[in-house]
C-alpha cells in the first residue's frame, strides 16, 4: 500500500534542508546506436525452477527502447518474456536466433557464458 512512498524515503535517515526533495529519478538514459551496443547473449535458468531461458545484458538506452527491442526478439522467436532493467529475457533456448536477430539489426553482440 505504502511501500512507493516508503521506496523513496528509504536511503535518508534525517535532512535538515526544509525544501530537500526525496524524489531520487535517475535521469532517462539516452540510448546508444546499436552499432555501439555491446550486448551479450547467454543461456540462463538460476533462480527459474530449471527452467532455460535466454538472457540478453548490456543494453544502454531508455527503458522503451528496450521494451521495443524485447518485443521484436520474442516475437521473432515466437516465444514469451521480459525486458526490465537493462536486460531482455526470451523463453527457451534461442540464443543462436536471437544472436542472428540482433546481429542483423546492427547490433554488436556475442555469446557469453560458455
């Protein structure tokens, strides 16, 4: 119920500044080009019940962009998943098709974790 505003208010213990603000945003992040992005493509299924998926990192831009760029590799791959916080999340093992996907779409990108 109150847990956004108890978010906020987290970090500070005690300010003595009448007008200080708890409102900490980060600043929208720009989004590099993707020749610029470097992204890794790793298969992924800790913390998943054993679950595989395949878990792009690295992306440096807006939230929206990486939503935009979540959805197209899912439904490319016909598959479900999340993009949140940096990271893109493709049910299943895909890891050559997204690498493809991405790599087609100018991408720098390789795969990572063995």
């Amino acid at each position: 119920m109150g847990k956004k505003k108890n978010d906020q208010k987290r970090f500070v213990v005690y300010s003595t500044n009448p007008e200080y603000d708890y409102n900490h945003q980060k600043p929208e992040q720009k989004t590099l080009p993707p020749a610029e992005q470097d992204l890794r493509v790793l298969l992924d299924k800790k913390k998943r019940g054993g679950k595989q998926v395949t878990l792009i990192t690295g992306f440096v831009g807006s939230e929206d962009d990486l939503k935009v760029l979540g959805k197209m590799l899912k439904s490319k791959c016909g598959v479900g998943g999340s993009a949140k916080d940096g990271e893109i999340i493709v049910q299943g093992d895909n890891r050559k098709k997204v690498l493809a996907l991405l790599e087609k779409d100018g991408y720098r990108c390789k795969l990572s974790g063995g």
